[in-house]
C-alpha cells in the first residue's frame, strides 16, 4: 500500500493517477464545468449536508446493518461481515448516489433528469427519488436487461418514469449509457445522473463521495462490535464500481486489504466474460481513460456476465488507478460461482442477495481467511430482481 497517494480526490483536470479526465463533445463541456463548479459550492454547504443526511435517515433508512454472519464465519474460521446496503429504500446502494444527484440537479435548475441502468437499481433508484422531488425521469436500459430485469422494468414504470428500450450492440449497460450520453448531447438542458463512479469528471468523484456513508458507516459499527474501527479486509463487486468505491472509501489510506470482485462469466478465457481490470488495455470510455475490454484497434469487445449490472466494458477510473497501482486486488468470480454463493446465503442466513452481491460473496473461497481475520462483504442489493435467473438454474 503507497500511503501517500490519495484515491479519492482527483487532480484538477480529474486524473486519479492516468486515469479519468473529461472526454466530451464540446457542447457537453458547458454542462460539466457548471456541474463541477456547483458540486463544489454545494458539498461544503451545511443546508445541503443535512438535508442529505436527513433524508438518508429518514427516507432511505440509514445506517444499514452491519450484521455478523455466524454460518459464514464459522465457515470460513473467521469473523464475516455482511453491510446491509439490500435494506435500503429500494433494495440497494444506488440510492445513496441518487438522492445526493437530485439535490445538485434542483439546485442547477433542472427538471428533467435522465440515466442509465443494467440490473434497473439505478433506474428505480432515480425513478424514486423524480417522484420525490417532483422531477420528470428518463431511464436508458438495454433490450436485454428489461428482459432479464422485468420487475424492476415495472416499478420504473409505476413510479411514472418513461423507459426508452435500447436496441443497439449486445443491447446491455454499455449500450444504455452510449444513448443516454447521445440525448443528453442533443437535450444538454437535462441533467444526467450517472449511477457509477464512471464518466467524465467530475462525475466518478461525486459518485464516490456520496457513497462515502458506507464506509463511514462501517468504521463507526465496526468499532461497537469488535473494539477496532478498521478490518482486515472489505470486498465488494465491481461493474462500474460505485458500491465498491464507497466500501473502500475511508480504508484507502488505511492497513485494510481491499478486494474487487469481478465477473468473469464463463471464464476468463471463454469469451464470454466482464472481468475488465484482467482482460482490458487503457483507453477512452464514456468520457474517461480507464482500463477497458477493447480490440487491438480500440474497438470496445462486448462483455458478458450474468449479472446485468457487471457487464460492463469498462471500470471507473479510481478503481483502474488502485489496481494498478496494486492498492486493491482483484478476484474473478464465474456465473456459476456466483450462483453457488447466493443459494448459500439464501439457505443458510436467509438472506437472498443480489447477482452482484453474490459475486463478492463467492469471493470468500478463494481468500486464505484465519481465526483473526475480520471481513467485511458489501452486500450491495437484494435478490428480488434476480429470481427468475435463479429458479431457472438446473
């Protein structure tokens, strides 16, 4: 671990070490300097931090749990930490992000916010938080995922939000964040609410920031139930990497191993597999240089998981900084491994994960874990979602 680099605050242009930065149609760059200028008047504005923090209180139910696994634990000769973030209003860590976004977003004026989604936790997230705040919601989502992702598809659709169906490429994430980014160009009068630590800056550190509340949270339980503020690792699943980014946040600087779990659907070397930080070269990716899945002449390959919201081509920026400069680790985790570890969790604590959590989990047998270990998991959603791909597993 390099102590002295800081993970969670970007240069003035938006570099985590290589990687980030602002790479744009020109007529976005108003947008994202106004938007850069207003975060960083808002964020150090005490009425906005507690309007946030009531509201994460109050709305969303935070703190989440930090509950103490008996059957992981004992399981794996250690003690296992789950953080509860599938207990959150709407079943996950995204709304964190949301709520914070929409508060930036009224102050700068707007009324129409747009996003993009791959499991829907995003795009459910943002479709709440527009009818809280009065705010007309337009989500981008791959043909594939509303497929796979129906129940969500029909809670955006209750909660009044426009769903624009993507038909174009492998018609997942990637695919729903290219026209979400295409509208935005054309309507630069909304306002994009990414929902990962991905994209033009200043984007990936907002993101991080308002997803800070889980570390900090952890910090605070960890200590009224082992004596110590700090464990000896954090595991988190990584698509774009938001979940991950707020698990890590406040153990960047800190003696805490951190491990990034990846999907590596069928097989790193199967064709058919998301694990970015392994398989991708850097390069340019909505807007950022990052670590991506691409060809020898830069084309984008396609990735595959079976988790809608790991199949993405790409990673954010501090994420690709961190493993590269070896400060996070990352473990690959198969479709199947992931399935393993759900119906585990499910039929031993009863408690049903979302595919991604599922990926961090399973992350758990391939860690030499001792007696004095403390893990902690963020189980970053619930498993709703993903019923339907889980009854339908031979």
């Amino acid at each position: 671990m390099n102590s002295i680099i800081n993970y969670t605050v970007p240069d003035d242009l938006g570099f985590y070490g290589e990687f980030g930065g602002l790479y744009v149609p020109e007529l976005l760059r108003p947008n994202l300097e106004e938007l850069k200028e207003k975060y960083q008047e808002i964020k150090g504005c005490q009425s906005f931090r507690n309007t946030f923090t009531q509201l994460l209180k109050d709305y969303v139910g935070r703190p989440t749990p930090l509950y103490l696994s008996e059957k992981l634990s004992k399981k794996y000769n250690s003690k296992i930490f789950l953080k509860r973030e599938d207990l959150n209003h709407t079943g996950a860590h995204k709304i964190n992000n949301v709520l914070g976004q929409i508060l930036i977003a009224k102050e700068m004026g707007k009324t129409t916010i747009i996003a993009e989604t791959g499991a829907g936790q995003h795009g459910v997230a943002t479709a709440t938080a527009c009818a809280l705040m009065d705010m007309k919601c337009i989500v981008f989502m791959g043909a594939t995922d509303i497929k796979r992702q129906a129940s969500n598809v029909e809670r955006m659709k209750y909660l009044d939000a426009e769903i624009v169906s993507v038909k174009s490429g492998s018609k997942t994430l990637k695919d729903a964040t290219n026209e979400a980014i295409r509208f935005w160009i054309n309507e630069p009068d909304t306002y994009y609410l990414i929902g990962s630590v991905v994209g033009p800056h200043p984007y990936p550190q907002i993101v991080a920031d308002l997803q800070s509340i889980i570390s900090e949270e952890i910090k605070i339980q960890l200590k009224k139930k082992t004596g110590k503020e700090n464990p000896t690792m954090v595991i988190a699943c990584v698509g774009g990497g938001s979940n991950a980014a707020g698990a890590f946040y406040h153990y960047y600087q800190e003696d805490v191993k951190l491990i990034a779990v990846e999907a590596s659907g069928k097989g790193l070397n199967s064709g058919f597999s998301a694990a970015t930080s392994i398989l991708g070269t850097p390069g340019i990716l909505h807007g950022s240089r990052t670590i991506v899945m691409q060809d020898e002449y830069g084309q984008v390959t396609e990735p595959y998981s079976i988790s809608a919201g790991l199949d993405y081509p790409g990673i954010g920026p501090l994420h690709a900084h961190s493993i590269t400069t070896g400060r996070t680790t990352i473990i690959p985790i198969t479709d199947q491994e992931a399935l393993n570890a759900a119906q585990n969790l499910s039929r031993t604590e009863g408690i049903i994960p979302a595919l991604e959590s599922a990926h961090a989990l399973a992350a758990l047998a391939k860690i030499e874990l001792t007696e004095n270990d403390v893990v902690v998991v963020n189980l970053s959603g619930r498993g709703d979602k993903d019923l339907t791909t889980y009854l339908n597993q031979p």
